[in-house]
C-alpha cells in the first residue's frame, strides 16, 4: 500500500482516514452536548455513535463507528419500559387511556421537538444529500431516532437511573400539558369530541380533489360542519389528508 504526504509525514490511507474521522468528530465538541445534558460518557464512542446516520457510512465506510440504529433498538425499548412503569405507577386509569398517553408522549413528533430543544440536529452525522433537507419529514423521522439512540447509549453507558432520569426530564415533564389539551387524542378525534361538545355537531371529511397516478396520488380533504367548510388537508392517503385536515381545522377554531 502507497504512503500519502501528510504535514510533512508519510502516514499510511487507513491513518490519513482515521484522523479525518477524528477531525469530524472533534469539529462537533461532543463535550458541549455532554454539559447540555449533564452527564459525562465513560465511552465517548457510544455518546458519538447514537448521532451516525446510516447515508453517512454510505459516504464515508471507512468511519470507525457503526450507524445508530442497533443503539435506537435498544433507546425505544427502554424508552417505552420507563414511560409505562411511570403510568401505571402513578394512575389508576383503564389500559386503553395509558396507552394512548404512552403513545402521545413516545412517538415520532414528540421525540423530534425533544431533539430539536437539546440541539441535536447540528451534532448529527449525515450524507450530503440529508444534511442539505433539513426541514423534511425524513429529518424530524431521523431526530426522532436520534433521540431514541441516544436513551439507549444513556442506558449503556450510565445505567438505567441515568436514563430515567433522562427521559423524566425530557420525556415525562410534557405529560402535563398533554393530558390537560388532551394531545393524546389524534387530531380527527379531538376536533369530533370539540365540535360535539361546543355546537352538538359530528364533522365530516369530503375529498376535494385526487391529483397524480395511481401509485402516488395525492388528496385533498375538506372537513365540515353540517354545510360548513372548515378547513382542508393534503396527504398521500385520504386518512392522512382527513388528519391534516383535523389539525388545520383545530387550528381555525381554537380548540
């Protein structure tokens, strides 16, 4: 294998890569991240790996660290075991309501604003292509994961106190909000409940219109009250078009 010149040294490819490698990561001052969350990692790798997307590898093969989705596996299962020992701990309510809380507190766009509060977005690894889309939907997804990664590599390296503590403060703390604007309800639910409740009305959904072929079309869904239109939604199927119409109608109304 050829040398290459680096500062004046022949260093070996595998050597010149490896520095580049420590270059990226050292950019990223994991040590802020780890003030942020007060906690200081015995294995600096795991807190780094949880951050390794997998199109990073795919441009970069030779980085020491694998991608995070073995460190999200684990993130989500411990996740879940904190978040219902703590339901079922502290309220007496049927199964049904639990999960649903549960489900409000650990899903996708839960986990993305908790990233996106603890800035996580400027530490992540990612291709040129993804860290260019910074607003799309694949983004909050790979925060989300992120978010996950990181619990688990919390629980790895610093035991389970540490990631209860963890999600307690960054999970568990919103669930105050959630049961008092009854954000646990899906937006078609909560807007039903809320029209019933204040006019005694059942709203309905009528497509408005289908756009695209048949493999990927596009809705668009108008959600009313008796002969009011309210508000419309758009989504690759007519239920999450319905949803996004449910939000925007919430929205309109104030409820």
């Amino acid at each position: 294998m050829s040398d290459v010149r680096f500062s004046g040294l022949r260093l070996k490819p595998r050597r010149v890569r490896r520095m580049a490698c420590c270059r990226q990561i050292m950019a990223k001052d994991f040590s802020k991240f780890e003030e942020r969350l007060g906690l200081e990692f015995a294995d600096k790798d795991l807190l780094t790996q949880a951050f390794v997307h997998r199109s990073y590898l795919n441009e970069h093969p030779s980085f020491h660290l694998g991608h995070n989705e073995r460190l999200e596996f684990l993130g989500d299962a411990v996740l879940e075991l904190i978040v219902t020992e703590h339901l079922y701990r502290e309220y007496p309510n049927p199964e049904g309501e639990l999960t649903n809380w549960r489900a409000s507190l650990v899903n996708a766009k839960m986990l993305a604003s908790i990233a996106e509060d603890l800035g996580m977005d400027s530490f992540l690894f990612l291709s040129h292509g993804e860290a260019k889309d910074a607003k799309s939907k694949a983004r909050q997804y790979i925060l989300a994961n992120a978010c996950e990664a990181l619990i688990g590599s919390i629980y790895l390296d610093q035991g389970m106190d540490a990631a209860r503590e963890f999600v307690n403060r960054h999970v568990l703390s919103h669930l105050e909000h959630i049961l008092k604007e009854k954000l646990y309800l899906d937006p078609k639910s909560k807007f039903q409940e809320s029209a019933q409740e204040v006019l005694g009305v059942t709203p309905s959904y009528r497509v408005l219109e289908e756009e695209g072929p048949d493999h990927a079309k596009t809705f668009t869904v108008g959600v009313y009250l008796k002969d009011e239109f309210v508000a419309s939604g758009t989504g690759s199927s007519k239920q999450e078009a319905q949803i996004a119409a449910a939000e925007e109608a919430l929205r309109i109304k104030g409820w």
